[in-house]
C-alpha cells in the first residue's frame, strides 16, 4: 500500500517562510513526477510544481521565484521551500506521485495558512 506521509505546514505572517516535505512509502512502479498541489477555501485543487525523475521542474505562476521544489529519488522524498508568502498561498497542500503507468498517489494534505 502506497503511503504519500506529508509534514511542516502551519501559520506563517506574510513574507515569512515554510518547508514542506513528503516521504512516499509502500510498493509502487517507477515514479515519474512528484510535487505539490494546493486547494484554498473556495477553490479547485491546482498544481503548485512538480519535478520529474530528471529533474525538470515545473512551476505554477503564482510561485515563480518564491517556491522551490527538490526531489530525492534514492529516498522517494520531496520538499518544497516555500519563500515571500502571501495571504493567497493559503490552503491545503497535497503532496502527488505520479507513476509512469499513469498511477497517481496523494498525501493526506497540510494545511498552510499565511496571515496578512
């Protein structure tokens, strides 16, 4: 069974700093993307960045130059250093394996909410 185990959200005032990280656990076929998604109140999930086994990365434009997303594939691990937030970075935060079979895993979701 695939486990997606996600940590570091919280309450952070605007223009601070978060780290999240997820560590993928269990049986599961060769992983193609990990990454992040968000859902706010209100809103429908949306990609925050995603990194493939290669390393190419993909940002959504909302956090261009403020987030960062790292990968560890001997450990099945990524992270995302979350830099200059804003109110609007508010939501919950699901971490994604994407296989390459086309199988997608997700994290339970943590919550971050940034004050104004």
């Amino acid at each position: 069974q695939v486990q997606l185990v996600e940590s570091g959200g919280g309450l952070v005032q605007a223009g601070g700093s978060l780290r999240l990280s997820c560590a993928a656990t269990g049986y599961f076929f060769s992983i193609n993307t990990m990454g992040w998604y968000r859902q706010g109140p209100g809103k429908q999930r949306e990609l925050v960045a995603t990194v493939t086994k290669g390393g190419r990365t993909n940002y959504a434009d909302s956090v261009k130059g403020r987030f960062t997303i790292s990968r560890e594939n001997t450990k099945n691990t990524v992270s995302l250093q979350m830099n200059s937030l804003k109110p609007d970075d508010t939501a919950v935060y699901y971490c994604n394996l994407r296989t390459f079979q086309g199988y997608d895993y997700w994290g339970q979701g943590t919550q971050v909410t940034v004050s104004s």
